[in-house]
C-alpha cells in the first residue's frame, strides 16, 4: 500500500432525534419544518419554503401531532386573510427546547472529536467533560487507594504518568459520589490553594501532597504572580503566589521547586453513570 501523506482526522458524528413513549417524533428536519410554519404562518409557504409538497408538510406535521399526544401545530380559520396555521404554546416550547437541546448535544460531539481520539492516550469521559469550575487545576486519574476513618475517608488518586494525589473527604461523599478503587475521577485543586516552596532538602512536612518539577512559566500581576510547575511525571500544576514571594525564593523558568497541597483541598469529581454529568465532593 502506498505510503499517506498524512494522518487522517477520526471525527465523532451524531445527530439529534426526539422520541415520544418510543415512538419518533421528530429530528432536524421536522424540527425545521415547525420552524417554518412559525416563521410563514402557513403550511403552505412552509412546504415551499422547505422545498417539498403541501402533502408531505401535512402528514410530517399530523404524525407529530399524534406522537406528541398534544397538538404542536393549530389551525385557525376564517378572516380576511383565509385563516392561518401556527404552533401551540406547547409547540414552541418543544421547538426552544430541541434547540437548547441539539446545542449542548453539538457541543458534546465536537468534544468528543477534539478529545477522546487521540488513540495512544486512555479514554477519559472526564476528560471529554472538563468540568466548568473556577479550580485552575484539574487532574483526571484513578482511585487507587482508600482508607476508611471514623469521620472522614482518605482517598488516592493516581494520574498519568505515576503521580499521587491525596484527597481527604467525608464517607457522605464517598458514598454519594460512589467511589470505588479502579475508578476514573478527576481532582480539582483552586491556584491559590497551591504553596510554592524551593531548597526545602530532606525536611519532613505534613503537607500530605508535595510535588516536585520546575518552573515552566511565571506571569507577573499587580500583587499576585501566576506560576506554571511542571512535576516530574510531566503533569502541570498553577499556583497563585505574590510577587513577594516570587522574588525570595527566586522563582523563575528552570528552577526546580515543591508544589505543596493539603488533601482536604483536593477536591475530587465522578462522572455520574446515570446521567453523564458529573458530580463534585
């Protein structure tokens, strides 16, 4: 076989389809047809304007009457203007809401084009998610460890690469979240919970997370400064530090430093098996 050029781009495709007790109500086309009716006022210009016959518009839009088992679609006769057709209050909200719908079900798709085809990476739908939270740092990995205490639970989280985070939370949220050794999870750590530390040697701290890398970046501010550490696994983590501090311990690209994190402030999410959205403790 000859030699390619390139490699080729894998793609996810979906398309959004909405059914009743079952039974297809609608897609993209039918949902366009609506769309039609509201903007024409006729099924008539509707069929036009949607390139097909007046016959067809009627048993499109009479089949997702019955399967809605409400009208989306309403009649209203007499005038000077030989009546008009236009959608039900319960239309229009089926119509916003296939568009909200189909939005958020694009989005998740080009998500899935953009993350999860890297084939020489694991799949991740943690990764495909990427909570939306102010926490600068976000770690997918797997829970590899848990230790039961009389209040709160300690639980391990290993990432590519081979480090460890520890997260102490409440067994309430272990049990909600549903955690469970071999588990993917995804732990969220705010900059400003981040302690830059350099030269510490041997000391011995109780800070249960200290991860060591060097400097990759440091973007000064007004008074806070914001670090990039790249741990020796090759994961990266910000810090928010002030400028103070920035310049005692000499904080600048290539020097090697300790990114110190308390696991009480790790905070770990899951994805939720039934909904596919994820859950946060």
């Amino acid at each position: 076989m000859p030699g390619r050029s390139r490699t080729p781009r894998l793609e996810a495709r979906g398309s959004l389809w909405i059914t009743a007790d079952g039974e297809s109500l609608g897609g993209h086309g039918r949902m366009a047809l609506l769309r039609a009716v509201a903007e024409q006022g006729s099924i008539t210009q509707a069929a036009r304007a949607f390139g097909i016959s007046y016959k067809a518009a009627w048993d499109a839009i009479d089949a997702m009457n019955r399967v809605a088992g409400e009208d989306l679609v309403e009649r209203s006769a007499g005038g000077r203007g030989g009546g008009s057709t236009r959608l039900t209050e319960h239309g229009r909200r089926l119509l916003d809401r296939h568009a909200q719908i189909d939005a958020v079900h694009q989005r998740f798709v080009r998500l899935l084009t953009d993350e999860a085809f890297d084939l020489s990476r694991p799949f991740s739908v943690l990764d495909v998610l990427k909570l939306k939270t102010t926490a600068r740092n976000q770690f997918t990995g797997t829970v590899t460890a848990m230790r039961s205490g009389a209040v709160n639970d300690e639980v391990e989280l290993t990432l590519p690469g081979g480090t460890r985070l520890v997260a102490i939370v409440t067994r309430e949220s272990v049990d909600a979240l549903g955690l469970r050794i071999q588990q993917p999870a995804m732990a969220l750590i705010q900059a400003a919970n981040v302690v830059l530390a350099t030269d510490i040697g041997q000391a011995k701290l109780s800070t249960r997370n200290q991860l060591r890398g060097t400097v990759r970046s440091v973007r000064p501010g007004a008074v806070n400064a914001e670090v990039t550490l790249e741990i020796d696994s090759g994961v990266r983590i910000v810090a928010i530090v002030t400028e103070t501090s920035v310049a005692e311990l000499a904080l600048a690209p290539g020097v090697r430093a300790v990114a110190l994190v308390k696991a009480p402030d790790v905070v770990l999410a899951v994805a939720s098996q039934e909904s596919g959205r994820e859950s946060a403790a």
